[in-house]
C-alpha cells in the first residue's frame, strides 16, 4: 500500500491503517525520540504524544 493510500483509509478513521501507519514508523520515531532525550520512558511519551499529533493534523 502507498503512503497516500494509506494515509487517506487513516482519515476515514480506519483501525487498521492506522496500526500500519504506527508501525510503518515507529522505530524511527522512537530512535529520533531517543536521541534527543537520552531517556527511554521519555522517549516512549514522545512517541505517543506525536502520534496523536499526527492522527489529530492528518487533514
């Protein structure tokens, strides 16, 4: 599934791809987390934190 495929079945609140979204991303996100605040239970609110973010901004 494309990036834009999957970002349009997100804004129709689809379960799924969302899941997909976060785990097509989350390693990444969470080594960037990491390194900016050299601290693993801070780096997990990080990630949190921005995927709501990104869930609520998507439009």
């Amino acid at each position: 599934m494309t990036e834009k495929e999957l970002i349009e079945r997100c804004l129709r609140y689809d379960r799924i791809a969302q899941r997909m979204l976060y785990d097509r991303y989350k390693t990444a996100m969470y080594t960037l987390a990491y390194r900016i605040t050299g601290d693993f239970d801070e780096s997990n609110s990080v990630l949190q934190d921005t995927f709501l973010a990104v869930f609520k901004n998507l439009p």
